[in-house]
C-alpha cells in the first residue's frame, strides 16, 4: 500500500506485484510497467510507469513485511510519500502457484536491477 504525504496523488492506493528469484514485477491486477530488485538482505528498489505516471521507491522488506519511500510524478504534479508490503502468500504456496509473495505498492517509476 501506498501512501502519499506531499503532493496531489491519491491518498492512498493498493498495488499487488510478485517477486521472483529477487525480480519485482507486475502481478497483473493493473496495466503498468514494473521493475524492481530485492537484494538478498532485503533491500529494495522499484519503478513502476504507466503512461506519463511515474514513481521510484526503495525500502526493505523482511520475511512477512516491509516499507520504504517513494516519490514520483501523478497527473496532477510530483509526489512523494511512504509504503508497506505484506506477504500475501508463504514462500512455498507463491512458488508452487506463481502468486505474488508481496501485496506491495508505490505509484508509477522506473527502475532498473541492480
């Protein structure tokens, strides 16, 4: 989930995505560009774009949650603010089925892996 603290973007906004083999990507529940890592000590970093929308957000995420800070540009101007992640799944069941591990959300960025 996501929470802006400045700025004129949504106040609050929930955003699946599936991390696998330490890639963050787009669960599929909203059209957008998503890049992302998470290091093995937990250390993220993310971008999500879609059309002109964008954020960047970095964090770190331990075995059942995480948080960090985003900041990126909304269609009403630049933003910026918070967000948490909860596991949605244990690892086992996310491996077997292929769902999310992470219901984790920033706004829109772009990111590359690091």
């Amino acid at each position: 989930m996501i929470v802006t603290r400045g700025g004129a973007c949504e106040p609050t906004v929930r955003y699946g995505v599936a991390i696998s083999d330490g890639a963050v990507l787009n669960s599929g529940g909203v059209p957008a560009d998503v890049r992302g890592c998470v290091s093995t000590g937990g250390a993220v970093r993310v971008s999500v774009q879609s059309g002109n929308e964008w954020a960047s957000g970095s964090g770190r995420l331990g075995r059942n949650s995480g948080g960090g800070v985003w900041h990126g540009q909304g269609s009403a101007g630049a933003c910026q603010g918070t967000w948490i992640a909860q596991r949605r799944t244990n690892a086992a069941e996310a491996e077997a089925t292929g769902r999310p591990i992470y219901n984790y959300a920033p706004q829109s960025p772009q990111w590359q892996r690091w």
